[in-house]
C-alpha cells in the first residue's frame, strides 16, 4: 500500500510537470502571436527586463532626447515664458495656507496649448509643534500644442476675490521647436525708476508730490545696428502699478503727441535710454509697488515685449 501510494504520488507529480510545460509552451506561441498582429505606435519603447537594460526603438526613428524642465518662481512674474511641445514646466510660490490664503486661477486658459499635470503643497521645515508655518504651492505643466496661453493667479481668502494680497500672471508659448536664432537674447532691455523732489520753481504748483523718471534702456550686443519704428512723437509710455498690479497711473493719458513717423537708430555695443518724466502726486507714489514700461514702436531687428517690462519697487 505504502508503495502504491509513492507511486501514485510520483506519476501525479510527473503529470503536473508535464501540464506546466505544455501550457508555458502555449502561452509562449499566443504571446509571440498577440505582439506579431498587434499594431504598436511608432514612439513606443520596448524595454529587456534584464540586467543591462536596453531600449530598443524603431530603425524609421532615432530617439529624441527630453527637453529640460523649466522652474519657475514668483522672479518671473509678467514674464514671457517659451516651451516646446512635451516640454514641462514647473511653477513653485510661496504661500501659507494656515492663514486662509492660498493661490487660485482668476482666468481660464486653453488646456489643448498647455496642460496642468499636477499640484502638491509643500510645507516648510519647522520645529516639531510649531504653528502657522507656510510653506509653498507647486504646479507642474505640460506642452501640449502650439499656440500662447496666459497663467493668471491671485493669492486670496479661498475664494473671496475681495480678499487679495498679490497677484502672479505670465505668457506661455508652446513652439514646435526651439528657434536657433533668438536674437532678442542680443538686445538688452532694462527698466528703471528714479524718484526725485520738486524744485524750488515747482513748488508753485500746487501739487503735493514728486517727480518721477521712468527709463527705458536698451543695448545692443548684436553686430548689427537696430532700429525701432515709432508712429509718433512718443517713444516709450509708462504705468504705476499697486500691490495688486492695478493700474493707478498712465503716463501718456493726459497727454498729446505728434503723429509723425520717426526711427531709434542703436549702434552695435550702444545703450540708448528712453525717458518719460512726470509730476505725480505722493498718494499714487505712496501706493505704487510696481512700474511697467513700455517701448512705442516696432522693430524687424529684435523681439519688443508688448506686455510691458515690469520692475517691482522694493
């Protein structure tokens, strides 16, 4: 009985042996014949589970190296930001939800150009038990068609517009490829601000404030002379913003200009400057937190941002 029993036991263990066997073999034919009809786009990537792992990509294409991902911060703020298609981007800005704020979108924007892939908030390092610690809200994006979009947030009460405390918006355009040629990296464009006191002749004007120079300069490191088109007597404009980057003052609102055309000639390692001056009043000057200037004109020779420079007043 014993003997039987062994034997039994030894021809059920032989027949399972032989069953995995034959199933392995018929699940082996399936898979080659499954990956043999079916239709595999041509960017996929079929990777060897072994050690030295390889990629194996198709002889009608070479593989595209990933392009990098740009961070961003509350720096580039007005800013004009250029990615490629399949590029990500990665926005990072301060905040502190235990007081009740916290960034939110203000405008809409097309998700076919630039997708919001994910968000996280990230506190910041503190003693254990320590309260009211702020931290930071992280979005990450990506390109997803050609076109330009706009990225409009505001730090507020959770939904309460009413209750603002700053304001954050950038321009996103999506391209096909990287231009070889950006030549608006070779001209130069700075925007300053200089606050002066009335003179002793200007306090006969009865206006309580102070003069304000608002300087436009732009050098040119390219070896060829620039030019910038004007259609009238105005060559550059100004605006006074408040912390919310309202505006609360236009330089050219009150005034009139020639229409005439005229022409800014920058010579090859030249800075010209371009001024608009003006008497403002100190409660404008006392709200003001930013200064957006702007260059009157075209050119065929470098990119003109027409949002504006933006330069925040400490």
């Amino acid at each position: 009985m014993i003997l039987l029993k062994r034997s039994l036991l030894i021809l059920f263990s032989v027949m399972v042996v032989v069953c995995i066997i034959f199933v392995g073999t018929i699940n082996a034919g399936s898979s080659k014949k499954h990956y043999k009809n079916n239709t595999y786009d041509e960017k996929t990537i079929t990777k060897s589970p072994s050690k030295n792992d390889t990629q194996i990509v198709k002889d009608t294409e070479k593989p595209l190296s990933k392009p990098e991902i740009i961070s961003l911060t509350i720096d580039n703020d007005g800013q004009t930001i250029q990615l490629i298609k399949g590029q990500q981007m990665v926005l990072k800005l301060d905040s502190n939800m235990t007081n009740g704020y916290a960034w939110e979108y203000i405008t809409n924007f097309e998700k076919t150009i630039l997708k919001e892939i994910s968000y996280s908030y990230s506190v910041n390092q503190s003693p254990p038990g320590m309260l009211g610690v702020g931290g930071s809200e992280i979005w990450t994006y990506e390109a997803l068609e050609k076109g330009e979009i706009s990225i409009n947030l505001a730090y507020m009460q959770f939904e309460n517009l009413d209750k603002t405390a700053k304001k954050f918006s950038i321009n996103v355009e999506v391209v096909d490829e990287v231009k070889t040629e950006t030549v608006e990296k070779e001209v130069i464009v700075k925007n300053s601000i200089v606050i002066k006191d009335k003179s002793t002749m200007d306090n006969l004007i009865d206006i309580e404030g102070k003069y304000v120079d608002v300087i436009v300069s732009i050098t040119n490191n390219k070896e060829e002379k620039i030019t910038i088109n004007h259609t009238s007597s105005m060559k550059s404009d100004f605006q006074l913003l408040d912390i919310n980057k309202n505006v609360i003052f236009n330089w050219s609102s009150n005034k009139l200009f020639m229409a005439v055309l005229g022409e800014t000639y920058i010579n090859p390692g030249e800075t010209k400057e371009l001024l608009c001056s003006d008497l403002i009043d100190q409660k404008i000057i006392n709200k003001t937190k930013y200064v957006k200037s702007t260059i009157a004109g075209t050119s065929d020779d470098f990119v003109i941002n027409k949002d504006g420079y933006l330069l925040e007043i400490k």
